[in-house]
C-alpha cells in the first residue's frame, strides 16, 4: 500500500482540480500547512514556520491540515481565526465521531460532505475516508452549520 494511504505519514496532497475549484469560489491567499512541494497559495507556511502559532489575519485562508494526531490542533486554529474575521475553508476527513469535528466543525458556517471519496495526491487509489470541507467565516450566529454535499471533482 502507496504510504499516502497508511499512518506512515499525515500529509494527503490535496487534489489539484478539487482545490482550483474551491479556489474558484473563495480567492484563497494563504496555505498555513503545506511545504514548497504542495502549497497551493503563493503565500504558505511550512512545518517550520509553524502556522499554529502565526497570525492569519487579513488572508483568506485554504487548509488542508496533517491528519495526524495534530489535526485537532489546527481544526482549532481554524475556528479561533474565523472568530478574528478570517476566511478559512478546511479540506478535512468527515470523522464525526472526534472531538474536534464537535467542539469546533459544528461550529462552521457550513459543512459540505464530499460525495465519493478524493484520490489525494498523485495515489492510485482513493483515500479510505470519507472527505469533508469546513467553511469556518466567524459568521455562524451560534446555528447549526449548513450542511450540503459537494460533487467529487476527480
């Protein structure tokens, strides 16, 4: 099995069209969790500049974090940014059993479950998760996220 699809690492290279095509939608300007190899914004953090502990003020924000242990970590910075007015639109598993996804996912906007499942990166095969994408813009008003499905793009 390619080790995109094991624990071996926590780094799932977003789609290239599925980005472009929520690209389209927001205008993003920053990827605080990418590397030179996959950052999709002229503007990105890397693990060493650790964009947990940055600012993200004034960006409009895509996240695709390390689904790893940390990821928690970020889904949390994501929902305290949007509190400080910042954009931040998350490619995330739909692991709706964890801890973040109800104390800061159903804190979203809106949630779009993706229908199928992505093939991330350059892998042979789709990823063993179902996807979703978290919309997170400080505006949700204490309501319950909308909730839609988004057509697989690949």
């Amino acid at each position: 099995m390619d080790v995109h699809y094991s624990s071996k690492t926590d780094d799932w290279a977003t789609p290239q069209c599925f980005y472009d095509r929520l690209n389209a939608e927001f205008s993003f300007t920053l990827d605080p969790c990418a590397d030179k190899h996959n950052a999709k914004c002229s503007r990105y953090f890397t693990k060493e500049d650790d964009g947990l502990a940055r600012e993200w003020a004034g960006e409009r924000v895509f996240m695709n974090p390390p689904y790893g242990r940390v990821i928690g970590e970020w889904i949390r910075k994501a929902y305290e940014e949007s509190l400080k007015g910042v954009l931040v639109v998350a490619l995330i598993p739909a692991r709706t059993d964890t801890r973040y996804w109800h104390d800061y996912v159903m804190r979203a906007k809106e949630i779009r479950l993706v229908k199928g499942r992505l093939r991330f990166g350059d892998g042979r095969n789709s990823a063993p998760f179902p996807s979703a994408v978290v919309i997170w813009d400080g505006d949700s008003g204490g309501k319950m996220p909308a909730l839609s499905t988004m057509v697989n793009y690949i």
